[in-house]
C-alpha cells in the first residue's frame, strides 16, 4: 500500500535535470542529491527536456505542475519501457497534453542511467515508508472498525499510496483510475494522515454511492439549494451522489476523532454553510449507526431513504451560505466572472429542463466570452441531446473532448457519445466510449453507474 512510484521518479528527475522546481529545493536533501548526480553527467537530450517542460508549465503553479506528471506517471509501466496501460487516446486530458514527453523520458532514463540512481535512492524511500507505515495502518484499521468492513474485502479493488521524495514539498495528489485510488504524498515537515484517511474513507464509501444511485436520486430535489453555495465545487454541484459521499465522508472524519460535542457540532455547521448540505443529517444518523452492529454496507442503503427531503429544505433555507474565500491579491470578497455566471445560469437552466433558454445561454458565451469553453460547449451538446438532435449532440460532444480539462465533462461526454452511437445501432463505437470513460468514472457515482449498464446492454434496448 505504501510505495514508491519509479515511473514518477523518473519525470521528476527528468523535470530536475532540465533545472525545473529549484525553487523549491530548500529542504529537500533527496532533489539536491538527484541534482548533484545528474550534474555529473553529459545529457545530449537535456535541451530537449528544457524545451518541453519550458512549453508544459501549468497554469495552476500551486499544485499543478506536479499533478499533471501525476496524472501520466501513473498510467505508465515501469522504465525502461514506459508503456501506457490504457489507449493513449482515453488518456485524461493533462496526461494526455504531456504524452510527448515520453519518448524524452526513455532517452533520459538511459543517458543519466536513472537506475542506478533509482537503486542508490532505496534507503531514503524505504526509511520515509517506515516514517509513515505505523500511522498508516493505524487510520486504515480504525476505519476499517468504523464502517465494519472486513480488513482486505474490496473485491479486487485497490488503494495505494505513494511517497514521492522529488516532489514539491507539502503536496497531496488523488487519483482514481478505474478501480485504482491512489495518493501521491510528497516531503512534508507533518505526515499527512488526515489525506491519507480522508481518501481511504472514499476508497470504502464511493462504491456503495454507484450501487445506491437509485435511491439517492429519489433524494436530489435536494441537489438545487446545493447550488446556491459558493464555496462548493462544481463537481459536487453536478453530481449529487458525489456530494453525498462527501458528506458522509467528512461526517465519518468527525465521529472518529470524538471530538467534544461544541467543537463537532460546529465543524458540522461549517461544514454546512460550504455547500456539505447533509451534514448535520449523517452527523446524526452515525451517532445512530454506532449505537447498532450492522456493517455500513448494510446500513447504507436504509441510511439514504430515510433523508427526509422537506425536513431538510426545511432547515436549509435558514442557512447562509459562506461566501468563497477572499485571495492574497484581493481584499474584497471575490465576484464571479461574467463567462461564470452566464455558465452557472445555463446549468441552472439545464437542471430545470430549460433547454432552450440554456442554449442561448451557451451560445451568447461561445460567441462574446470563450469559443473554447468546455461547459458551454458541454451544455450545448446536453441541450441538442435532450431536444432529438444526435448529430448536433454528437458534434458538440466531440468538440468538448477537442477542448476539456475538466474530467467530469470529459467523462459523461464519452458517455453520452456512447448513448448516441448506441441509438444509432453503432454498439462497437458506443463499447469503445463507455471504456473510455470508466477510466476516471469511479470519482462520479452517477458516471460510474452509467458505465457500467453502458457496458451491460445497449442503451435504449427493453432488454
């Protein structure tokens, strides 16, 4: 479960060489070593390496840089081959940008002979494996205990953690590649087990969302007062069993460190007026659940269907919403961007089966703000989808994979292109787009499910 991962080793020695992330050296005895030896050598792809990470920056320099080398490194084999372990057109679009990276890499590996470096490195990375394992196993039993799930019984599912000792210090990167979470830690002064646990309890949690989706929507009305929170991510806005989870999971989070009633009580109100709309309702619920011996697995679904949907809009409505955060460079509170406004209002429209109204909405932001972006031209496909027009649906489905970042639009792009080709008798086409998005399905639970009947049968059959 905790490892080191020699595929993104390899980028950010690469990443090294071309004198990328000095910034951030202070501290980090491992990449000052890394340096030291690569210094040494005579690197005829060094100015190719330069180039390409000079052309590949993220524009999100807090986090980014690393997490698309995140992304790719761990949809790769191990070196010297460095071969993709899925086609590398369903690459998620930040591995994706980067793949022609790879061919660099291979010729680095064998001209700095990185593993020799790679066997030298074993020590520190089994002593920083040996740093965090107690803990680890620790937050991972304790979890275990919580819901009642039987240590090992993921059924061929797996959770694995990473240390990275090259990686910017303090950084954490989740990802879930099919039936695959894993977390990437880099060097941090504490260990970062409240991530670790917080990703693990999704590990746990997630799938019973996918396996409940049917009465979780029976649940959604609740979906709409999510949306007037501010701080509270599109992703969770969007799918409302993603939302669910996290509500639970970060309830769970609370009922395990038995905090003192004040203090939980209001973490849960905090929670609350982010956009974690049932929190208070799962708070309450798990002080039930602890008082019972049925596994989560078995309370899950009973849990659910007792959400009283006019209870809780009851007690929503006397909650004011958080507004975002203010930013270092602003002392004021943050207003949205027009393009996001007229994007949030479209979806809004679209939730409401406005079609119409939503897709002059889209178009007035293509045609004034962005000719690229990926929810107006997302919600335009979901707009000719929803009125019978597949060709145009199909058109701007593809346009949207042509311009995604975002890996809930790129995923229910793949599988509404999957529904058409369906419809349209296409069912090899439509396989290959459901494959396609059960690559990073697993982070949505409404996506996750469509994958899966997508994969089962054809749509629209009465079978």
């Amino acid at each position: 479960m905790l490892e080191a991962n020699e595929q993104l080793f390899s980028f950010l020695a690469a990443a090294a060489a071309a004198g990328y992330g000095s910034s951030a050296d202070t501290g980090l005895e491992t990449r000052t070593y890394v340096r030291a030896f690569l210094a040494k050598k005579n690197l005829p792809v060094l100015s190719e390496l330069r180039k390409f990470f000079a052309e590949h920056q993220a524009a999100d320099s807090a986090g980014g840089n690393l997490g698309q080398y995140v992304s790719l490194a761990l949809l790769l084999g191990p070196p010297p081959d460095f071969r993709f372990s899925v086609p590398q057109t369903d690459l998620p679009p930040d591995a994706k940008a980067l793949q022609g990276l790879v061919p660099l890499l291979k010729s680095f590996c064998e001209q700095a002979n990185l593993i020799d470096l790679w066997a030298q490195l074993q020590g520190r990375h089994e002593r920083e494996i040996e740093r965090y394992s107690p803990l680890v196993r620790r937050s991972i039993e304790r979890s275990d205990a919580y819901l009642r799930f039987p240590s090992g019984a993921y059924l061929g599912r797996t959770y694995t953690i990473y240390l990275s000792l090259l990686g910017p210090p303090e950084q954490v990167h989740a990802r879930i590649y099919g039936q695959n979470y894993y977390l990437v830690v880099t060097p941090a002064k504490e260990l970062k087990i409240a991530e670790i646990r917080h990703q693990y309890l999704h590990f746990l949690l997630d799938p019973l969302a996918a396996k409940y989706a049917p009465e979780i929507s029976q649940k959604a009305e609740l979906r709409s007062l999510a949306r007037a929170a501010p701080q509270l991510a599109l992703d969770f806005k969007e799918d409302f069993p993603l939302l669910v989870t996290e509500c639970l999971v970060r309830t769970v989070e609370v009922r395990m460190d038995k905090r003192p009633a004040a203090e939980a009580e209001r973490s849960v109100q905090e929670m609350t007026a982010a956009g974690l709309i049932l929190a208070p309702y799962f708070y309450s619920a798990l002080i039930a659940y602890e008082k019972q011996e049925a596994s989560m697995n078995l309370a899950y679904k009973d849990m659910i269907l007792r959400i009283d949907v006019g209870q809780e809009q009851a007690r929503l409505v006397k909650v004011t919403f958080s507004p975002k955060p203010q930013t270092a460079a602003s002392t004021t509170t943050p207003m949205l961007s027009e393009e996001e406004r007229l994007l949030n209002e479209g979806d809004n429209l679209i939730s409401d089966g406005r079609y119409l109204e939503a897709k002059a909405v889209f178009q007035s932001v293509l045609e004034k703000l962005n000719s690229r972006s990926e929810r107006a031209l997302f919600g335009l496909a979901v707009v000719a989808s929803n009125t019978r027009k597949p060709d145009l649906a199909e058109e701007y489905f593809q346009k949207t994979l042509e311009a995604a970042q975002d890996l809930r639009i790129v995923t229910w792009a793949h599988i509404y292109l999957g529904r058409l080709y369906d419809l349209k008798g296409k069912r090899k086409e439509a396989l290959g787009q459901y494959r396609a998005a059960s690559l990073t399905a697993a982070t949505y639970p409404d996506a996750l499910r469509a994958v899966q009947n997508g994969l089962q049968r054809q749509f629209g059959s009465k079978e």
